[in-house]
C-alpha cells in the first residue's frame, strides 16, 4: 500500500479528481467521515490530509511516500523531495504586489510582508535588494495599506484580493501548480508501486490537457 499526502484546502478537492479521473477512487462515505486517514476503494493506496506545509514533511520523513502539494509550498519548504509530475492542477503565481505598480524603493531597507519568508529573501537577495522580511500568517494583503510593509510577496490566482485592497502586482517571482512528490526511499523501495502511480496520474493529466 502506498500512503500519499494530500493538501487540505483548495489542493484536495482538484487532487481527489484528478486521481478519480486516473481510477483511484475514494469513497463518498469515506470522504464524509472525519478520519484523518482513509483508503481507497482498491485499498492498495491509503490518503492522509494534512495542512499543505505539512505534506513536505510527512513526505521527507517516509511517514507518507508520496504526497500532492502546490510548488509554492515546495519552494518555500525546501525539503530534499523528488518531483516527478507537474499535476497542472491549482494554477496561479507567487508575486510581488504594493499599492502602486511604479512603486520603487532603490534606497535604504524594503519591508516586505510575507507567508512566504524564504522564497521572498531568496528573490530580493539575488536582486541585490535590502529588505526586512515581515513573515505573517494572516492576510498579507492588509500590511501595505495599514503601513506595515512597502509591499508583499503572496500567491495571487485571480487578483481580485488584491484589486479590493488596492494593491497591484508589481513582479511575478513564479509560477505554482500542484505537483506529485515522492520521498526519495519509497521510490526505490516501492518502485513498482510509484511507477504505476506516476503512469495513471501522467495519463490523466494529459487526457485533461488535451480537452483544454
């Protein structure tokens, strides 16, 4: 049995079709339980919901062999993960956004306000840009406004969020989608189990790709 780590939130609704459409089903009744683990129709593949910075760790520490997981969280983790698939799902960016696009600060300190500490630092550093970081678990979206931060390094899919507060996205660091990640040991371990895994979720993505 393989045990994959999905995303709650937004990411699980879009990975529970997709690995529908690649004929890993979960049952309705299952999905309503509040179990935190559950296993699949097949019962070869057991799912656990997690937080989404939490699928990383699960995954690295062999607790879950495989798991699904935006790139966003990926890059702002920096677990030691393998990443054979770009499940394509959940699409949109981590950008910078401030109050005005022609916004610039080209001396002293930026302070940027952030969910996302080590991406933001890895992306201003190789400008060569001064910044504070101001890590914030809430809405970022309100820093520039109350004064907080000159600007914010956030994921954005449609900017509305954005566009209601007033803020416009200044730069795009990168784009994000979800991805399938394996930890390292079950993809030699479970190889044959992995392989067959990545063939039936590479041949959904595709089926899906071709309809768009």
């Amino acid at each position: 049995m393989l045990t994959i780590a999905l995303a709650k939130g937004r990411m699980q609704d879009a990975a529970l079709g997709l690995l529908k459409r690649a004929g890993i089903r979960v049952s309705d009744e299952a999905l309503a339980s509040r179990r935190l683990a559950i296993e699949d129709e097949s019962g070869r593949y057991r799912f656990i919901f997690v937080k989404p910075a939490d699928v990383p760790v699960y995954v690295e520490h062999g607790i879950a062999d495989c798991g699904v997981v935006g790139r966003d969280v990926l890059l702002e983790a920096g677990a030691d993960l393998l990443q054979p698939l770009d499940l394509g799902i959940n699409r949109c960016r981590i950008a910078v956004a401030a109050l005005s696009e022609a916004r610039k600060n080209d001396s002293g300190m930026l302070h940027v306000a952030t969910k996302y500490p080590r991406v933001a630092a890895a992306h201003f550093g190789a400008r060569g840009v001064p910044v504070e970081i101001i890590e914030l678990s809430g809405s970022v979206e309100l820093a520039p406004v109350l004064g907080l931060a000159d600007c914010i390094v956030d994921l954005v899919e449609t900017g509305r969020t954005l566009k209601e507060n007033g803020l416009a996205v200044v730069e795009t660091i990168t784009e994000s989608t979800g991805r399938l990640v394996v930890n390292r040991a079950s993809y030699q371990l479970k190889a044959a189990e992995v392989s067959e895994l990545i063939e039936k979720l590479s041949k959904a993505v595709a089926e899906e790709r071709a309809k768009a």
